[in-house]
C-alpha cells in the first residue's frame, strides 16, 4: 500500500493531494515586483509556469492489472473523456497500452487491441466517439506530424491516448491528465495523475 493511499480507494480515482511544487509560482517569485499589466509582458519562466500548472494531484497504488482495469473502467463512465487527451509516461513495460487496452475495452472497443508502436497511432470509431491511441516511441521526424495528419487528429474531437508524448512534446498539446506509472514489486504499480487543466480537474472529480 502506498504512503498516503487509504484502503479500498485503489480502484477509484485515487487520494486527492495538495501539490505543493507546481500549483503556485514559488516565494522567490513573490518577492520580485509585479510586472505592469498590459505594459510589460510576464517574464517567461512566468509563463512556463503557467504553461505547466497541475490543478490536481492523485496517487494510486495498482496492486495487479485488475487494479489496472478497474481504474480504467471507473475513468471510462466519466462524459469529460470523451474530448480528453490523456499522456501515459512510465518507462518500458510500465503499464502503459496495458491501461489504454483496458479503457478502450471499458468504453466498447472489440476485438484485438494492438499497441500502436510500430503504427504510431491506432484509431478507433465508435458510435459518437473517436478515439486515438498513439506511441510516439519511434518518432522522430516532426514533418511525420504533418504528412501522417496527426495535427488533425489531434484538433478533430473525441478521445486522445499518447505513450511516450515526451518524444514529441514541442507538437503535442497540454494533456489534460497526465498518468505517470512506476513499475513497483512484481504486478504492483504506483501511479500519480495529474490534472492539467480544468476537463482533467473534471475528470478527477
Ligand atoms: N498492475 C499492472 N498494471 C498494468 N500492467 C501490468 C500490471 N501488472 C502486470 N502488468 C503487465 O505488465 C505489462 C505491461 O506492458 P505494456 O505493454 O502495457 O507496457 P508499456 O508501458 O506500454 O511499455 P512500452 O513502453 O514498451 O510501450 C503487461 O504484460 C501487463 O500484463
Ligand atoms: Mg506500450
């Protein structure tokens, strides 16, 4: 169990904590003098900051895949994901396709559900939702952004999954959650979600 988790929440949505780090700008910001409005613009360390807010922070501890499924499943009824982009990080093996796997399957997909990492993407149309699932493991060519079309699949709605966004970061949009998953002892994982922004914030809700 981990620190903080309290028992029988694993398959919800998790603790809700206070973040301490990101959702502020920091005293040594506060001590500087507030720039004008409309005269002078904010500094850019400012505006990263804001670029990168986590309105909500979750953690979870997945004992095995079924605490895997059974998170994916409870997220799957929420009506925000339907327009959500969701970024999956953790390192090789983490979980990653293993958890769209289960929430594609929770929200009606059929048949084989194959990891996009050869393909890039997989794309899924299922009566009034869209959903597409990518691995941008091997991208590495930013003109595949453009002649692939996903600058259209990600403006068209619907549902958006990404694995390893963090090789395509400067493309990709704000994600509105952010699952971060830590391979622990055999099936154990510790997962923290962050919310990114207010659809994310709903879907932790
Ligand atoms: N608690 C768990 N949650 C998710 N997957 C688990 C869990 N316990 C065991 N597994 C297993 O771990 C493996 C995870 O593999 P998966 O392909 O999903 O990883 P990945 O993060 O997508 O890796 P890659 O970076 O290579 O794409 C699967 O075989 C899955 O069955
Ligand atoms: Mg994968």
């Amino acid at each position: 169990m981990a620190a903080g988790v309290q028992p029988g929440l694993e398959a919800g949505l998790g603790t809700r904590e206070v973040d301490a780090g990101d959702s502020d700008l920091g005293e040594s910001e506060l001590k500087r003098p507030l720039p004008q409005l409309l005269d002078e613009p904010l500094p850019a360390e400012v505006m990263l900051q804001v670029h990168t807010l986590i309105l909500e922070t979750r953690s979870l501890h997945w004992p095995d895949e079924a605490a895997c499924a059974a998170f994916a499943a409870t997220l799957s009824r929420r009506p925000a994901l339907r327009e959500a982009y969701i970024e999956l990080h953790g390192p090789l093996g983490a979980g990653k396709t293993t958890f769209a796997r289960h929430l594609l399957r929770a929200l009606g997909v059929q048949g084989h559900i194959k990891s996009p990492t050869y393909a890039v993407v997989e794309t899924y149309g299922l009566p009034g939702l869209a959903i597409s699932h990518f691995d941008f493991y091997r991208f590495d060519d930013a003109q595949e952004w453009e002649d692939a079309g996903f600058r259209e699949l990600f403006a068209a709605p619907g549902l958006k999954l990404a694995e390893w966004p963090e090789k395509a970061a400067p493309l990709l949009p704000e994600a509105d959650l952010q699952l971060h998953i830590e391979p622990g002892d055999d099936d154990g994982r510790e997962v923290r979600i962050e919310a990114r922004t207010a659809r994310g914030a709903a879907l932790l809700a």
